[in-house]
C-alpha cells in the first residue's frame, strides 16, 4: 500500500507511475485520498480544539462548586456534555475517513521504479540477458548447446505419456484438469527438483520455512493478493481461509505487525509449499500439460531488508536463480518487465524464461521481484534503526527459485534422446540415476 508521505511527498511522481502501470484514473484516485486525509485532518483539527475546551471548562466545575454557584457548575457541566457528544461525532468522522482512505488505497497498486520500461504487455518487456545466441540481451551462462527447433522432438506430455511419468487423465479424474498425477520416475523427478532447490537455497544461507498452505484474509490483504487476485484464489468460504497461490504470503506474513532490529536484517527465508491457482480464463495451448495449472509445487525464496540494501539484495536473488538455470544446462533468459506487465505489488520485477525446443517458445519460471515498502506498509512490518533507534518500514522482495512445472517440461522436452531423457549433471545425486528411461 502507497504511503501518504509518498503521495505527499511527490504526488506528480505517484501518479506518472500509476499510469506507467496503466492504472485507470490514477489521477482522480491519489486526490480522492488526498481528500479523505484532509477530511481526516479536519475532523481531528475539530475533535482537538473540542477537547481543549471540554478540559477547560471541566477544570472550573470544581472551582465553581466551591464558591457556591451551582448554577453555573450545572451548566459547565451541561456544556461539557455538549462536547463530550461533538468529540464523538468527530471520532466517528475521522474513522469513516480513515477507512475510506484506507479501502482506496488497497486498491492502488505500487509505483514502478524508474528503471520499469514503459509498455502495456508482454512484448514490451525487455531482455537484458541470455545464455542462447540471437535471443536478446547478453549472452552468457554455462550453457554451450544451440536452440534444437527440431520437429521430431516431442513435447513434454507426450514425453510423459511415454516413460509413464505423468498422467493427466487420472488428475481429471481425480480434481479435474489442471492437476496432474506424477507417477514413479516422474514423482521422483518432482521429489529431487525440490531437494535440489532447497538445498541451493540453504547454501545461500537462507533458513527453511515449513508454513500452512492456508492463509486468512488479514494475510492475503498483508501481501496484496487481496483484494486485487480474490478471483484468481481458491475460498474456502465457510473457514473464510484461502488456499495459498505461492510461499510469499504466509512466509512474508510471519513478519505482520513485527519491528525488527536493523542487525537481523536482511532476513533471507525459503519454502515449499503446493501453490494453488484459479487461472480463471486461461485456455489454449498455452495451458496444455503443464505449462499452466492448478496445484503445482514451487521453493519461494523471500526477503526482508533495509530501503538502503534492498537493490543489492534483489540483485543476490537475480543471481540466485540464475545459478540454479544453468546448473540445471537450460537455455535462459531474463527479462526485466515493462510497466503494463508488472504485477499489482512490484516496483521492479524481473522473468526468467526458459526455452522448450519440442513447443519452440519460452516459458516463465520465475519472477523474482522488490515491493519497496509496499507491502511492508500493510504488514506493518518495521525495523528499527541501529544508529537512532527510529523505527521505519522494511523493504520486502521475493523470488520463484524456482517453480517445477515448466522447469519439468523444459528439462523433458530439451534433454530427450535416444537413451531417454537425461538428468542435468547437479540434478543426479537427488535424482538417483543419470537417465529416465
């Protein structure tokens, strides 16, 4: 949530950004809160100069009582009653203001920063770096091999169908579509991308959360998912709890209405948890297998840091999921997103795709993205200062690092052979074996 210092503070700059993010009225939003804060301000302005007066005259009821004039004590006392009522009114003022305000700005999103590319989609996001030649960007990484856009090359739930690893028709069986079944090598494959992503993250030096895979809706507003995604989460209604879309709400929310000593910080967590997702309107063949469902799992890696390091730390976690694509040998690119494509709650985010040379196009695997004070204002998640113990808002970031199932279909479809399908050299060990055969 917007800060009214911030608004205050540049109100131009607040609204360019909305509007970079194409945010329809931004204009008309940021002064309707400016004019329930004035609405606020005036109503306390009111309620203090009351109080003052109301203290005044109950200081002198004593004093007249002691002269004898009743009368008059009678009707400071009447007066103060009068005001006791006005006070009320004005706390009644102020609260509805401050609600309204508050509502409203739930509803904004976070300003971009001012590296974010101008653009409303997609295709305006940028690559500033790549491992696969004539892609965009740099090219770098680890990654030696050519882009194979070779027809023969089957896709990932062929592949699957094949060596009997997943089995689609069982999850619609079972859920309905968007839930696979992993069977024998194919679970196994899940089990070992999960190890192996925990154990990077822990020699990254973050410390593993194990939290529920439900939330309430003070931790879905907490984050942001709430109320800009409700139609995108699973309800359940009569618990009013929701089934979590990533690790980022709960493991960000351990920090709801928390002040932090600035020496703790940068607080490094990561979890896996099953993530569940509407995807209400998704259809076509970008949703075919698993290139978009409904329960898939995932390893979040989530920060809490300082204004003054968050950028080196969301440069660490850019860094951190880099190293894991290419330990994993897969073509790779990065993708810092333009304003129009940018979630509700980022200020700067940035994609890593993958390619899948059986489908011949990328697909997302992760974004990995700094909030700012975003959502450590509706957290309410602070820290206080070494050098004068003032206590300000954190920065919070997170990361996919990295999700499974697109991570599943590239490592199928790209390392496909005559032999099987070949596991990645750092992925053995967790795997048991060099080859799904």
């Amino acid at each position: 949530m917007l800060t009214l210092k911030q608004i205050y503070d540049d109100k131009a700059k607040v609204i360019a950004g909305l509007n970079k993010k194409h945010f329809s009225g931004a204009e008309e939003a940021i002064d309707e809160v400016l004019r329930l804060d004035g609405e606020r301000k005036s109503a306390q302005q009111l309620k203090d100069a009351a109080a003052a007066q109301m203290n005044q005259i109950s200081k002198s009821i004593g004093m007249l009582m002691a002269k004898g004039q009743r009368a008059e004590a009678e009707a400071a006392k009447a007066q103060t009653g009068a005001l006791k009522a006005q006070i009320a009114e004005y706390d009644e003022k102020m609260a509805a203001a401050e609600e309204a305000q508050t509502k409203l700005l739930l509803t904004i999103p976070n300003v971009p920063y001012d590296i974010v590319p101008e653009g409303s989609c997609a295709e305006d996001n940028i690559v500033v770096k790549s491992n696969v030649p004539h892609h965009g960007g740099d090219t770098v990484g680890t990654w030696v091999g050519e882009v194979n856009n070779d027809e023969a090359k089957l896709p990932h739930w062929e592949l699957a169908k094949k060596y009997n690893l997943i089995d689609f028709d069982l999850g619609v069986k079972i859920s309905g579509a968007g839930f696979p079944v992993y069977i024998g090598q194919g679970a196994r494959l899940q089990r070992a991308l999960i190890n192996f992503f925990l154990a990077e993250a822990n020699k990254a030096g973050y410390t593993e959360i194990m939290p529920p895979t439900v939330v309430n809706a003070a931790s879905g507003y907490g984050t942001g998912q709430l109320p800009d995604k409700e139609g995108q989460m699973y309800h359940c209604e009569v618990d009013d709890l929701y089934l979590i879309p990533t690790a980022e709400v709960p493991v960000t929310n351990l920090y709801r209405d928390v002040i932090i000593d600035e020496a703790q910080l940068p607080i490094k967590n990561c979890a896996y948890t099953e993530c569940f997702r509407r995807e209400a309107g998704s259809y076509g063949k970008d949703v075919r297998g698993l290139n978009r469902l409904h329960e898939f799992s995932k390893i979040e890696i989530v920060r809490i840091d300082t204004p003054e390091h968050s950028d080196a730390s969301h440069k660490e976690m850019l860094e951190h999921v880099e190293g894991l694509l290419q330990k994993l040998e897969l073509p790779y690119r990065i993708l810092r997103l333009s304003g129009g494509d940018m979630s509700f709650t980022a200020a700067l985010c940035y994609d890593f795709e993958v390619y899948s040379e059986a489908q011949h196009r990328w697909l997302e695997v992760s974004s990995t993205s700094n909030f700012d004070t975003y959502q450590a204002n509706r957290l309410k998640c602070r820290y206080r200062r070494a050098e004068d113990k003032k206590v300000t808002l954190c920065h919070t970031l997170n990361g996919s690092a990295l999700a499974l199932p697109r991570i599943v279909a590239a490592l199928l479809e790209n390392n496909q052979c005559e032999e099987g399908i070949r596991i990645p050299k750092a992925l053995q060990p967790f795997f048991g074996d060099d080859m799904i055969r």
